[in-house]
C-alpha cells in the first residue's frame, strides 16, 4: 500500500488530514475523539483575548437536494480561558504524540501581546502554530483577523514578532477576502514565516428569512456578515492556492490547503495544486469525523492505482498545468459527439445550446421520441452540452484540430492574422 503519511516543515503525521482551526477543534473531547477516529492532525481552534459569543451563529445554502452545499458562521475564536484550552492542549499531545498538533493564534497588535501568547502556548507540547490572518467577522473591529491579512504590511509586522520568539514552526494563515491573496503571502514569507495555510472564510450573507425579512443567522432580529465555506468555496481555495503555489516568493514555502474539502478527491485535487496537508471543517460537522476513513481509504486507494509511493510524489503535479489565456492554443479545438446508445432522449443538451449557445445541435423529431445529433461546423466546442447531459460519458468532447502547430494569442497578433469572420 501506498504511504500516506504526512511530513509538514517536520511536523509528522499518519495521514495528511487535519481538521481545521474551528468548532470541531474547541476542545478536548472533540479532538481526543476525531483523533481515536483517525484524523492525523488539526489546528486547535484560535486562541487569543477571550471573547463572548452570540446566539445563533449558523446557517447554510441548500442546492439541488443537498444538504449545506454551503456554510456560514458568525461564531468567533475560542470563548473558553486560555489556561483551560493550554491544559487540554497539553493533556490531547501527551495522549496522542504521533499527530499533528498546531495552535491557531490571534493576540492584540502588540509585539508583547505576540511574545506573551507565543512563549505561553510553546509550553503546551504542541509542533507548531497557525496565525489567523483571516477571520472575517467580530475580530476584524477589532484590528484584528482579516483586518491584518488584508494589509500586507501589518501582516508582515506580526509575522516577525512572532518569529522573534517562535521556536516551533509557524504557518500563516490567509485571508481570501482581497483581491489577490499573493501580496500578503509575499510579505509573510518574506518576514520569515515558515508555512501557508488557505483560505480562511468568505465574508458572505447566505440568505433573507422571507417571513422575518432578517438575514440568516438571526441573533434577536439582526444579522451580520458570516464566514462562507463548505463545497461551495473549493472552486474559490483552489484559484487561490494556485496562485500561490505558482508565486516564485510564495511557492517557497510548504502549504496547507482549505476551503470544502468534503471527499479524498477534493484532498487530491489540493494535494495537485500544491497543498502538502490538507485541512477540512465543514464535512466532518456535517458528517461526524468517521469520514476520516474515507479520506484515508480512498487516497490510499487512488495513489497505487496511480503508482505513487508517497504524498510528495504528487503534490503540485497539477502546478504546471496553469497558465495565462494569453499561453493556450488557439489551434486546438474539440467537437461533441453524442453516443446514441447511450442517449435518453431528453432534449436537454439542444435546449441549452439552442437557447444559449452555438445552435450546433440538430433535432430530428420523431416517434417515440426526438433524435439529437451534432452540427460540427457549428460546434466550437464550449462543453455546454457535456455539463447538462444527466448521462455519465454520453456526450464525450473529440479533438479535432484546426491546424497542427500551437498557435497562441500572442503569436496570432504577431503573425497579424485575420479574426473570425461572422
């Protein structure tokens, strides 16, 4: 079997499967139990002044018969005394020394207030911490959360107070309400952080009670702007940790990737964009922490099929894929095709592209039911048709060049070729 052990800026663990800085992570009934079901790390919820927390402080997006497609929380760091969350810290390292134990941080905007909980929290046994640079909601008013990741240079600041003290390895954790999260990457390597770790929440509204006329969640008839994650987000994590990962300042440090990993391929699809450990929160408050073995199962599962021996033989593979539009090749060109065996007549592929795209399929009426079938010359191959058909391969996309030599944008300008003629 393939090893699917995890070795993050020496940090060891039995898998790369580390739950996130958040609720799961509160304390240590929570954390002993997802690490008997196997989890091989997770990043204690985030430690700094103790705040309250209000009631209620989630709420989520449905689609199409799935249950919180999408997760928004108004809920803040750790509510609980530091000397509490320290000793069970302590108590959840010596019970269980083979897994990763990292301390989420946010202290006030102070270097003392930095070196104070830093040296405090080293005490604990843990191998390393994570800076919350990203909370969106609550700690922000305060200066301090999202208020930091989204200034580069205030960012930067704490990272080197923290790595004035810091003798365990540190991760900064990034915000991804900005525009680009590159620069402040840029300034915490560059101030020495040893680690990246995206993204944090999306600041978000997830929907109006129509009855109330108050946004969700509802804490005595007013709401405030909550942290999106969940499926929903991957999409968003994954262009952002690419981003990262192809960043000649960023890439040159390791990275733990977030953001709606629900199954072993979500895991997989990070592990490709550059993420060496992978975080999750959502699917496991959703589905309980037995998905862990599911997690571990199906990764293993994959990698011997693959013939990867280990975790490092894949990570950023999928890196060099990624490109400007300005690079791809305006020579190569797909067309459906539709497999009338498989086929069931539905319409929904002539209904998409008749109403909003190319008009390349034809339908043939008929008796029992309507035929369709590609018009090639019309078909430019956008992939419309794929995406909509209910039927697993029954529309595949055949390559049919329209010229054998790459061909991009830029060379097209140069060599003052003709545009489309409509």
């Amino acid at each position: 079997m393939a090893d699917i052990s995890c070795d993050f800026l020496g940090i060891k663990s039995p898998n790369p499967f580390w739950l996130a800085s958040a609720p799961p992570t509160d304390k240590k009934i929570n954390v002993m139990r997802a690490f008997e079901a196997g989890w091989g790390g997770v990043v204690w919820k985030t430690l700094g002044s103790q705040v309250k927390n209000v009631s209620s402080r989630y709420s989520a997006i449905n689609f199409n018969g799935q249950r919180v497609a999408g997760f928004n929380n108004i809920e803040l760091i750790s509510d609980r005394p530091l000397d509490i969350n320290l000793r069970e810290i302590e108590e959840v390292v010596r019970e269980f020394p083979d897994r990763a134990m990292i301390i989420s941080l946010m202290a006030d905007n102070t270097r003392e207030a930095w070196h104070e909980m830093v040296k405090r929290c080293e005490q604990t046994g843990a191998h390393g911490f994570e800076l919350n640079f990203g909370c969106p909601h609550g700690m922000t008013e305060r200066g301090m959360g999202a208020a930091v990741g989204q200034d580069p240079e205030i960012a930067g600041m704490i990272v080197e107070w923290v790595m004035e003290v810091a003798t365990l390895p540190v991760i900064t954790k990034l915000t991804p309400n900005v525009h680009s999260v590159v620069p402040t990457g840029r300034a915490a390597v560059n101030a020495g952080t040893n680690a990246l770790s995206l993204i944090n929440t999306i600041q978000s509204v997830t929907g109006i009670d129509l009855d109330t006329f108050v946004p969700n969640p509802n804490v005595g008839g007013q709401s405030v702007f909550g942290g999106y994650c969940g499926p929903a987000v991957k999409p968003i994590a994954l262009k952002m940790l690419t981003t990262i990962s192809k960043d000649p300042i960023t890439s040159q440090v390791p990275i733990s990737g977030i953001g709606g990993v629900s199954t072993w391929q979500d895991a997989v699809e990070f592990m490709l964009l550059g993420s060496t450990s992978v975080q999750v929160c959502t699917a496991a408050m959703k589905y309980g922490f037995r998905i862990v073995e599911d997690l571990c199962e199906g990764l293993n599962n994959w990698m011997d099929e693959k013939g990867f021996e280990k975790i490092t033989d894949f990570v950023g593979k999928s890196v060099p894929t990624m490109t400007e539009w300005e690079k791809l090749d305006l020579n190569f060109h797909v067309v459906a095709n539709i497999n009338q065996d498989k086929c069931i007549h539905c319409g929904l592929c002539h209904i998409a592209c008749e109403d909003t795209s190319h008009q390349a399929i034809f339908k043939g009426d008929g008796m029992p039911y309507n035929t369709y079938t590609i018009n090639e010359p019309e078909c430019v191959g956008c992939n419309l048709c794929k995406l909509v058909c209910p039927v697993d391969n029954c529309i595949t996309m055949e390559e049919k060049r329209v010229a054998p030599d790459y061909l991009n944008w830029i060379q097209f300008q140069e060599k003052g070729l003709p545009l489309n003629d409509h």
